[in-house]
C-alpha cells in the first residue's frame, strides 16, 4: 500500500474535533505524522469553507477539504498535483439562495413554519444552538449552499418533511446538533465522485479511511473501504449501522479519532514513520 494512496475522509465535529470545545491539540502532533507519511487527510463536513480555514489555520496545513455536506470539494491539487480544474475545485451544487427560492416556492406553508432558520435567529440564540462563541459564530453562518435550521417537530413529521424535500430535489441533512436543507448531495457522492475521477483519469487506486459520527456521515461511510464511528458524549450514536468492517473508537473526539486510524492502518499493515 503506497503512502499517497491511503485517503483519510473524515468529518470535523465530533469525530476529530471535540464535541464540546471543538479543540484536537491532544491529537495535532499525530495528525501531522500522518500527512508527513504522505497519508491524505480530507475533511469531509457540513461546515463552511471559512470554519474549515480556521481547523487548517490551527492545524498549520493546507488540505483538500469537500464542505456543506458534500456541496464541493476544493483545494483538488493537493490530492493530486495533475487534477487541475476550474478554481481548483468541484462544485456539485446550486447557491443557497436558488435552494431559498424554490424552498419557499414549494414547500407547503405548514412545514416552512416549522424550519427555524439560524439566520434568522438572534446571535445568542445561535451560539447557543451551535455551542459556538460570537468570535466563530459568522464563520458557520457564512453559506454558500445549506441552509442550517431547528425544525420544530416529531420524528414522523421530519420524514414527512424529508420526502417532501426530496420531490424537488434537495435533502434534509442531520448533524450532531442541526439539521441542513441542501441541494441533492451528500458527502458519500462527493466522496466517491472524487474517487472515481482520479481513478478513470490517472489510474490513481485509493484506499479509504472514513471517520464519522453522525446520520450526515453514513453516505461516506457506506463506501468506505474501512468506516469508523466515533461515540459522542452521553449519547449511543449510529448504533443501527451493524457493517462488520466498522471501527468503533472507545473514546470520544479527538482521542478516538487516533485510535480508529492507528487500528485501520494496523490492518492494511502500514505503520507511520516518526
């Protein structure tokens, strides 16, 4: 198993970055081993291109990175230094306000009433929701194709509105704390339509690592080739997916997120050097 073919798809938070305080300095020195062993890491979440600067700024690094729950992946070149395209990314779906658009024009007056958009929330009320301080807080509100909300409702009221959803071609995405109206994308498609383009152009033959915590990670994790779950705090999470193959961490984020890639490096015996 070449170095640059291991590909480490993972999402942010709760599986790499703490739950509670979003902070990974325990694990920072183990994350750059990786990539110093030619290990790609890509986050792969449903935050904003601008929160995803603030990790990499922290982490001191430059990655490729697909956001908004599979929306686009950018920074492709340092995947691969001959996949070249238009601003260096792919896009995979349309701006947040055509999704508003046809969001008021063909959702039912009754469930629209139920979305409780973070953008029209106060600015306490929003830090609240996301567990986020007034200095991070415009990074997560700064969308270019989700729509973050509270929806107001029971579990059979959520499916209802998922179907409705999907009649025009947008998903309703489910995350550790809110839920996302999006464009018909996903991380999973994201994931794989990337792969399938660097190997059909440049005969690039990867292995997946997939890391996540959450009902928005289980398109990704499906098409892993080594899924990993990591346990959220007080809480039994993704329980229900029973693949043989999954890597269940011990430990929450960010300690678990070491402990699931040194168990799926040890099983493709790859050991990190340093």
């Amino acid at each position: 198993m070449k170095n640059s073919q291991i590909l480490i798809f993972t999402d942010l938070d709760g599986s790499l970055l703490n739950h509670n305080n979003f902070g990974f300095r325990e694990i920072k020195d183990f994350i750059l081993n990786c990539i110093k062993n030619g290990i790609k890491i890509i986050p792969n979440t449903s935050k904003t291109k601008s929160e995803i600067q603030v990790f990499l700024d922290q982490l001191g690094q430059n990655l490729p990175f697909v956001v908004e729950n599979g929306a686009a992946i950018h920074n492709l070149d340092l995947i691969y230094p001959k996949l070249k395209l238009k601003k260096n990314s792919l896009v995979f779906s349309r701006s947040v306000s055509e999704i508003l658009k046809l969001f008021e024009k063909s959702i039912p007056i009754e469930f629209q009433k139920r979305c409780l958009f973070l953008k029209d929330m106060s600015s306490i009320e929003q830090m609240k929701i996301l567990g986020l301080n007034k200095k991070y807080l415009p990074f997560a509100l700064n969308r270019d194709y989700s729509m973050p909300l509270v929806f107001d409702g029971s579990k059979k009221l959520v499916n209802e509105f998922t179907v409705l959803l999907k009649k025009i071609g947008m998903k309703l995405h489910e995350g550790g704390r809110i839920y996302n109206i999006c464009d018909d994308c996903s991380k999973g498609k994201a994931m794989i339509t990337l792969i399938e383009k660097l190997k059909n152009q440049f005969d690039f033959n990867s292995y997946t690592i997939v890391i996540g915590d959450s009902p928005n990670d289980i398109s990704m994790l499906n098409v892993s080739d080594q899924p990993c779950i990591i346990p959220l705090p007080n809480k039994k999470n993704l329980c229900h997916l029973k693949d043989k193959k999954i890597i269940r961490a011990t430990q929450s984020a960010p300690q678990g997120w070491e402990e699931v890639v040194r168990a799926s490096l040890k099983k493709i015996n790859f050991e990190l050097e340093g």
